[in-house]
C-alpha cells in the first residue's frame, strides 16, 4: 500500500506494523511471488503426501494460507502486548514460508536428526504404528490410531486378539514401527472381517481414537460439529448465505462471536480515504518503561501439563517469546517421549523439539506435599497449560483449580470440544483429518486414503491456542482478570477451513481447479520436467508479450498457435487458472524436455512464478532457508526457531 514501517512510524510512533511476504525479506527468494501451492511444493509440504513410493502431491486446499493468517495474527498480538508492557511500537515481521515449517515441526524434528527424507506412506505414520486407514467388510476406511503406550492393552482387546499385547515385535511403539508391515497386515485381515459402523462402536467403548471418513456431505449435517458451532451460516446482504466455519476459540470471561455485520466490500472507502492516518487514536500504553527489545513474555510465568504436539508446541512458541515455561509431568510422562525415531537417549526427537526452553520437572506420583508443591507454582503463574480430561476427579484439574489465582490465564486443549457426543473419547491427528474432509482432498476416489503427512490438526490447534493465550493475557492487561480459553483440534480445522465450506455453500459454477472439485479431482503433482516436478502460477503475469516469449523458450509457439482458446486464455491454462486441467498434459509434455532448472529459469525471467519440490532434508540447506536463519544447532542438534523476528532478541536455545 505504500506505507512501510518506517513511514508508518513517523505518523505514530505507538504502530505495531506487521508483515509478511511469500519468502522472507532477505536471502535470493526474497523477491518472488508466492500463492499456497508454491509454498506447498517448494517448502516440503507436498512432499510428506503420497501414496506409498509415489511422487509427493499437493493438497486441493490452500491450508497454508489461513494457516499462515492465525499465526500472522499472533505475531501482531505479541506486537501489542510488547507495547503494552513496555510503551513501545514494534515491527514484526514473518513469512509463509517461515510460518509453513512451524507446521511441520514435527516432521522437521525427524528430518533435522535423521537427514533422511520423510517416506510417503498413504494414511500412514512415521511416529507411531497402528496409525493408518483399514478397509472394513462393507468396503468402507475406518481410521485408526495408536499413540500413547497406554492405548495398545485396549485396542489389541477391542480387536479380540489379546496374543498381540506381549508378542516381543509390538511390546512397544518402536517394535511397531519397526514391524509395521506385518502388524498392519495382521490388523487389515481383522478390520476386514466386520463393518465400519461395528469397528466404531467397538472402539469407542475402548476409547481408541477411529473415525470413518468424512465427506463434505457427511461433515456439513455432522451433529457434532453442529452442535458445537464448528459450522456455522451467515446472510450478508451482498452474497446470499454461506457456510463458513465457527470461530475456534471459546473465552470464558470475553466470548467472541460472530453474530455481527458483514462488510460489504468498498463500503468504507470514502470514509477511510476522508480520515486517512490524521485521527490515528494514538493511546498511552499503560506501561511507559519504553524499551521495543525486550521479549513481548519475559516475566511471564507459564506452567505446562500438556501432552503430545499442541500444548507443548503452544509452551515453546511461550518460551521462545520470552516466558519462563515449567513443564510438569507426572509417571511416565508425556507420551510423545515413546513417538518414533528416538535420539539416542532413547527420547523421541519430537519430544526433544517441542519440548526445549522448558524447565522440565517429573514426578513418579502426585501425593499431598506434591500437590501442594505443583498448587504453589500455579498460584504463582500467568498461564497454565492443559489437556482436557472429562474425568471429574482428575488429579491435575483439581489441582489447577483449587490453587488458581483471579489472574490466571488457562489454555484447554482437547481434541473435539468439552461438549457433544465425542466430548469424552480419545482424538488423533489422524481422525481429525478424516473427520474434516483432508483424507478427500488427496489421493483419488477409487484409490486408498491419503493423509496429510504435516501435523496439521496439531498446528492448528497450537496456533489457535496460543493465539487464544495472547488475546487473554492482552485483555487482561486492561482489566486485570485472568480467564480460561477452550480450543479443540477439530474446531481449530474447521475454522482454516472455512474457505471450502464457503466455497460449495452454493456456488454459481462448478469451475476447477477449485474447492468445489477439492474431493473429485485427480491428485496434483504439479509439472514434471526432465529430471524433477515443479509449481508455476502466471497470476501475476501482466502482458500477453512475456507470455509469448515463454512459449518460445520452451518450443510451444507453432502448436499452441493452432488453438486460440489456449493462446487468448494464456495464464488460466497452467497453475491455479481454471483452464489448467485441460491443458496440464500440453504443458508437461513440453516441460520434460528441459531440466527443473532449466524450466524454473524460463518461468521466473519472463514474469511467471515457479518453483521446485522440495523433501524436507534438502530443504533445510537451501540458501534461503539458510538466509532467514529458521534453523539454529545447539549441542550438536538441530532446531526451528519462532516463526516472528521483532525489535527483540531470540532467546538463546537451551534443553
């Protein structure tokens, strides 16, 4: 728009400016253009789906985008609490593709002590066996997971074969992983055996996370989702009614809500371009100890009883933001310790990644003088972090409760919501994809289900929660009350979904590629060239000259000089235009007579935007990956940083 920080500052000094490009502000990207499925091929994304030994294959929905749009929002929170603590402005600054590796964190994790690229293996896991989609009687997928040690006694029960419990090659998350073939293949001839509707409400009674998938159908009329306001309609004057997803956080003491006017596009320009910055409400912050280098959380004392992926990912982006973080936990501890691969202290590495910058305290049992020890430290505390339990009498609830002071900010995590039907049973990243129609958006309909291999349900409700904190602990620095906010990892997916739900709410074409095709169309795979496949989108193309130059490089001209739809549609043919699926093969079959670099070379100097795909091991060592500094060593071992640079310093990395 015209207006960079440094200009915006010199109309009020008090902004909190961020932004945030495709690639970064720095390194040899820095200049490029960038849509979702750029950032899907080039940031290793696409390369964690896949059909087992197939090519890796983009996602039919922009996730990154809304994805990346949360945690833009959180960089501007931490903006405005820094200012409200300190009585200065600051300059956040981000990227997609930053933010786009905070979503994979955990496959990073592997990839960062491994150095090996992530295997694509269909709706399986790397972390955990059983963890996939199975085939039952009736034809249909059922899918099922296995996480946490304490779930493999029951589900061998739920499957009636109890020899499996002590058998030396499944004793242990590891021996799964290690024996995942011939585990699976004893789990698919049982499933096989009976129909999905049996095998849910078997293991429901055990409490093992399974779910069917989940079509746009089946979600839009799910009682569920519907009663807890995962979908939710809206009437604005100007569209008509639309489905959108429902907002993923609930506050206890400062509800959010969505029942407010629409605007309408352009309804505000006259008096925004009358008003301009000159009536900027330039308010005092009510801390004037000015001083923008300060972390936004320092002081800040936060307590963690999380397991698994969101809240401990939810305590680092705390902890890398300056908050002293005591993670707590209690007998074996978190059971992501036992998640696949292990260092070689025999901890799971992704429990190393999302776990640093925490001081770290066990206990073998909670007794009394315990209990008084851990109510201590929650009294204490700004921010204490928890997994939902529907169990009254849990431990750890009643301890937070009765030690809990007025000011106290407490994040809930769940995996479908405290309320409804499956308010009580176990979740998974696995059956929040089913449930949320991410297993339609891969593979095709007549082959297996194809998971999406980032943590994205996890991401998700890592980045609503601590988005969530934030909002809290800024409305308490005005009124000076704590508060507890709820995030569930369905309602978080259902909200960065709200484009597709818009999107077939009643559509006036069925056009692609688009999220009215999301569940039908044929995988992407982007174009192959001679030696690898790259994304172009010619969006921003601005001339039909540069067009036809790049038609030339790549020896198309007298061929597609015989179709004028093709040359008077130009950059609608290729990438996200709405002609792409009819000339995909012209392209690709132009495309693989030159080298990926050589293609890439012809797109972006005649104004298109291409990039590779890359595997998330080559990635780490590309210079702009390099350039923006996202990975930092410490004792020999590799970790991402916050997503975010401000006027403050990172912390220093420590375990």
């Amino acid at each position: 728009i015209g207006i960079g920080y440094s200009k915006a500052r010199s109309l009020n000094s008090g902004v909190v400016y961020a932004s945030s490009s495709g690639w970064g502000n720095t390194g040899p990207m820095c200049k490029m253009s960038a849509v979702d499925s750029h950032l899907q091929a080039f940031s290793g994304f696409a390369a964690l789906n896949g059909v087992e030994g197939g090519p890796p294959e983009m996602l039919r929905y922009t996730h990154i985008d809304p994805s990346g749009g949360a945690l833009l929002a959180a960089g501007v929170l931490l903006g405005l609490v820094s200012k409200q603590r300190y009585g200065e402005g600051q300059h956040v600054i981000t990227s997609h593709l930053s933010m786009t590796l905070l979503m994979q964190s955990t496959r990073l994790a592997e990839v960062l002590y491994t150095n090996k690229a992530i295997p694509r293996l269909g709706s399986g896991c790397t972390a955990s066996v059983p963890n996939r989609c199975f085939v039952t009687q009736d034809g249909k997928y059922i899918a099922i997971t296995v996480q946490k040690a304490s779930q493999w006694v029951p589900f061998c029960k739920a499957i009636d074969m109890q020899v499996l419990e002590s058998d030396s090659h499944f004793i242990d998350n590891s021996s799964r992983v290690a024996n995942r073939d011939l585990l699976d293949g004893i789990i698919e001839k049982k499933i096989k055996s009976l129909p999905l509707r049996w095998w849910l409400l078997r293991f429901a009674s055990f409490n093992i996370p399974s779910s069917q998938l989940m079509d746009s159908t089946d979600i839009l009329s799910n009682t569920h989702i519907r009663d807890n306001h995962y979908i939710v309609t809206r009437d604005p004057p100007h569209t008509g009614k639309i489905t959108m997803g429902g907002l993923p956080w609930m506050f206890s003491e400062t509800p959010a809500s969505l029942d407010i006017a629409t605007s309408i596009p352009g309804a505000d320009t006259s008096v925004l371009k009358a008003l301009g910055f000159k009536t900027i409400n330039k308010e005092q912050s009510i801390n004037t100890d000015k001083d923008s280098t300060k972390l936004p959380l320092s002081g800040i004392k936060v307590i963690e009883f999380c397991h698994g992926y969101a809240g401990p990912q939810v305590g680092l982006l705390l902890a890398e933001s300056g908050a002293s973080v005591t993670k707590i936990e209690v007998g074996d501890g978190d059971w992501s310790r036992a998640l696949s691969p292990s260092s070689s202290s025999n901890i799971s590495v992704i429990y190393d990644a999302l776990n640093r910058n925490k001081i770290k305290l066990q206990y073998d049992k909670i007794d009394n003088n315990i209990s008084a020890e851990i109510g201590a430290k929650i009294a204490d505390a700004d921010i204490v972090l928890s997994d939902w339990n529907p169990k009254t009498e849990d431990t750890i609830a009643s301890i937070i409760n009765k030690y809990r002071a007025s000011k106290l900010i407490e994040l809930i995590l769940s995996y479908y919501g405290e309320q409804g039907d499956l308010g009580s049973q176990e979740g998974s990243e696995l059956t929040i994809q089913a449930m949320t129609g991410y297993l339609r958006s891969l593979g095709n309909l007549t082959g297996p289900p194809v998971r999406v291999g980032a943590d994205i349900a996890e991401s998700a409700a890592s980045s609503m929660g601590f988005l969530g904190v934030l909002s809290a602990l800024y409305s308490r620095s005005i009124t000076n009350k704590g508060q507890s906010v709820s995030v569930s990892r369905l309602g978080a997916i259902m909200s960065l979904r709200s484009l597709q739900w818009a999107a077939i709410s009643k559509p006036d074409e069925w056009l692609g590629p688009s999220y009215c095709l999301a569940e039908t169309d044929p995988p992407r795979y982007g174009y192959k060239t001679a030696d690898g496949n790259i994304f172009v989108s010619m969006m921003n193309l601005r001339n039909t000259d540069s067009f036809l130059q790049m038609l030339k490089e790549l020896g198309m001209t007298e061929e597609s000089e015989r179709d004028p739809v093709f040359l008077a549609e130009g950059k609608n043919t290729i990438g996200m235009g709405y002609l792409t699926g009819k000339y995909h093969a012209f392209w690709e079959k132009h495309l693989q007579r030159f080298s990926v670099k050589e293609a890439l070379g012809i797109f972006n100097r005649n104004g298109a935007t291409a990039v590779e795909f890359s595997e998330l091991n080559d990635l780490v060592n590309h210079p702009q990956i390099i350039a923006l500094g996202l990975i930092e060593e410490h004792n020999g071992k590799r970790f991402i940083r916050a997503p975010w640079v401000g006027h403050w310093k990172k912390p220093d990395v420590f375990q």
